[in-house]
C-alpha cells in the first residue's frame, strides 16, 4: 500500500489539475461568449492566461468596444495570440486587420499573407486578404484572392455561396464600374457561378452580356439558373425588351415543366400564354413574378372584397374559366389580373375573348372590362372592352387596333371599377375565357 501511495498522490494532483484547467477554461470561455465588458475580458485573462482564444478576444475588445479604443495594448495581445498558437491562421488575420485598422499597411499584408499561407483553402482568408488588396488599390491582386474566394464559398466549387458570390461582385464593382470582362475572369467556370453573374448583369442594367450568359446556362439546373432567369426577365421586361425577355420566359416554362407544372401554349397564332386559364398562374410557383407582375402567363392578385377563382362550373371551352365575384362594397379599384404579351410596333392586331356575365350593372363606368394598353407607356394607348350589362350568356367580344410605333410590348388587364352599393340581392358575377391575340396579315 505504502508503495502506491506516491502514484495515488500523483494521479490525485493530476486530477485537480485537470479539473481546475477545465474548469478556469469554461470559465474564461464563457467570460468571453457572454461578457462584454473590459473587466469580463480581464477576469477570463485571469483565468487562462496562456489561452490565445482569450488572448485575442481581449485584443479585439480593446480594439473595436473599448471606450476609448487603445490600438497599441491591442496589437500587443493580438500578436501574443499568434506567439501562443502560431499555426492558427484565425489570429493572423485578426492581426493583419488590426494593423490595417492603425495604418500599418506593411505589417497588415504581412499578417493577411501569413493567414492565407496557413489556411489557403479558407474562404475567410481570402475574401480578407483580396478586399485587403482592392482598398490598397491593387485590383489586379485582389483578383485572383476574390476568384478563390468564390470557389471556397460553398459546399463545393461547383456550388459558390450566392451570397458570397455577389459581394465579390459587388466589391470588384465599385472600384470598376462592374467591368463585364474583369468580372468574367474571376468567374469560375461553372453553372452556378455563371447563373449568378448573369443575375448581377441583369440588376446592373448590362443586359446584353446577361443575356449571352444566360443562353448559355443549363435550365435543368432549377437551382442556379431560377434566380437568373427571373431577375433577367424582370429587367428586359422593365426596359422594355419584350421580344427578348419572351425568350427568357420560355426557359421559366422550362423550369416549370421540370419542376411539374404542365406547359401550355395560346394555340396556333394566339400570342396569348394560358388563354383559357386551363392551368394555373405560373407565379403562384415563382412567387417572385407576382410583385410587381413579370412574365408572360396571367398574374392573379388578390383584392380584399373581390373573389376572383379559376372555376370548372363555368367555361365556353377546355375545363376552366375565370370567375370574379362583385359582394361587398370596395374600397379600390379592381384591377388585379393581367398578362403581358410580346408584340411589334405599327402591326395591326385582334383580340377577342369570350365572357358571361350575371346581375352585370348598366349605371355608366360600373361594368367590369378588359383593358389593352401598351406595357410601358399605357398613357399612349389604351383601349377598354366592356363586359355587356344585365345577365347573358356566353358571348365573344372582339377588337382590333395598330400598335404604336415605339409599342413592342401590351399589358392585358382585367378590371372592374370601384362600385360602392352592392345590391346583395342581385350579386354581379363575370366570366372570362378563351382570349386569343392574333396578328392580322
């Protein structure tokens, strides 16, 4: 017994050893987590003093909270940080950015490019470093850190982070006015990285190199290539590039009959999409076309005191209509259906559509109608179709009209005025189906 005393004492010191360790650890970890104060930083030194995690949390505290901040004393724990764990690229990077914070721009490249050493298939050391060189005005530098730092930004270089993505962009942008070949070489070349600059090159307004991205993307990649194409249909549509962004739109049917949905044409020389509502809205799936509208499928918006349903208990042809139901008094206008169609300036056009209506009001200016006017300048032309008064059957309603010269695209809106009294006895409904658009030859 007397002989393994000495080892039972040994083993004894090391255990209260180790749990003292363990325990002054926790707690100067958790001084660190959760204090915010100088004195917290101070009491978790007390505890691990050797720890380069403290170490370095007090040189950050003194550097960015302390009132007033005291660089120098930061600097110091900073690089007492690196001396304790110089393998551990966080505390060179916490370094290097602390020299830069104090002007000492040779000794914050050098710790950045220690940091990039120890870690060069980091994201964070990269992205610090290449903003690092675009500050200094070394763009060419900067772009080879910014291309890595997109490769790194995911899961796999195949699929960069979206939003580290664009903040590569966004940076490289504000020092060269989003320079499509400079943004192109630093764009890794795969699907996921291409899609994205597309989608910048759209909100950018530099649409014609979106575009020849874009046509190049594989739409079966429903991931990376959504955000694009919507965002470029978007932008074409709002500069008024109707024929283009029609192109675009056809790889969102694209995405929706890979996603399910079914795809549906006007039919032969019907430059309408989903005329006869057999299939519902493409932006109840892509939300993003419902506000502001954008596409060229129907967007059915909601109206607190209009209900407004694609129905199968009512239609002239195929398996549905659109129903609207005029209830309740109403506090605004209706005028909450549309499509937008692609067409081409001075062409002479038809458009008819069929409707039935019931209890429909005969007062001046209370009767539903369907708008066509031009999508981007509707206050140049605009021409109403009016739903018949009373109660009818179904019937075709027809009109035919020249585009303007500067009229490449129409706004297609279904509308009903305001209406104040409601005759609950007498319930005005409407239904609409089978529009056609044709050119006339």
């Amino acid at each position: 017994m007397r002989t393994r005393l000495p080892l039972l004492i040994a083993v004894a010191a090391l255990a209260v050893w180790l749990g003292n360790f363990i325990i002054n650890n926790f707690l100067a970890t958790s001084l660190i987590a959760y204090g915010d104060t100088e004195a917290s930083r101070d009491a978790a030194i007390a505890y691990a003093p050797s720890s380069p995690l403290v170490i370095a949390a007090r040189g950050k505290y003194l550097l960015y909270r302390a009132e007033p901040p005291r660089p120098d004393e930061a600097i110091v724990e900073l690089r007492r940080a690196t001396l304790a764990s110089p393998r551990d690229y966080r505390f060179w990077l916490e370094l290097g950015r602390a020299y830069e914070n104090v002007g000492d721009i040779a000794g914050a490249e050098k710790a950045l490019g220690r940091a990039v050493e120890l870690a060069p298939r980091y994201f964070e050391t990269r992205w610090a470093m290449a903003n690092f060189l675009l500050r200094r005005g070394k763009t060419e530098a900067s772009l080879e850190d910014f291309r890595e730092a997109i490769l790194l930004s995911g899961r796999d270089a195949a699929r960069p982070d979206e939003r580290a993505t664009l903040n590569v962009y966004n940076a490289i942008a504000g020092a060269l006015d989003a320079n499509p070949d400079v943004l192109r070489g630093l764009t890794p070349d795969n699907n996921v990285a291409q899609a994205y600059l597309a989608g910048f090159f759209a909100t950018q307004e530099a649409l014609d190199p979106a575009l020849e991205i874009w046509r190049r993307l594989p739409l079966d990649d429903r991931v990376s290539s959504r955000g694009a194409t919507i965002q470029l249909l978007r932008e074409l549509q709002g500069k008024g590039r109707f024929a283009e962004a029609r192109e675009v739109w056809n790889g969102i049917e694209s995405l929706a009959t890979a996603d399910g949905a079914s795809g549906l044409t006007g039919g032969e020389g019907n430059l309408m999409l989903n005329a006869g509502f057999e299939r519902a809205p493409l932006s109840e799936r892509f939300n993003e076309l419902a506000d502001p509208p954008a596409g060229f499928d129907w967007i059915i918006g909601r109206h607190a005191e209009v209900r407004v349903r694609r129905t199968e208990m009512e239609k002239h042809g195929g398996n549905y209509s659109l129903q609207l139901t005029l209830a309740a008094s109403m506090q605004s206008e209706f005028q909450n259906i549309t499509q937008f169609i692609s067409v081409e300036p001075s062409q002479s056009y038809r458009l008819s559509f069929f409707v039935k209506g019931k209890n429909i009001s005969s007062a001046p200016g209370e009767a539903p109608l369907v708008e066509v006017a031009d999508a981007a300048q509707p206050m140049n032309f605009a021409l109403p179709v009016v739903v018949p008064a009373g109660t009818n059957d179904w019937s075709e309603r027809v009109i035919a009209f020249t585009t303007p010269a500067e009229t490449r695209g129409l706004r297609l809106t279904i509308r009903c005025p305001q209406l104040r009294a409601i005759d609950l006895t007498k319930v005005a409904e409407v239904w609409f189906d089978d529009f056609k658009l044709e050119m006339l030859r």
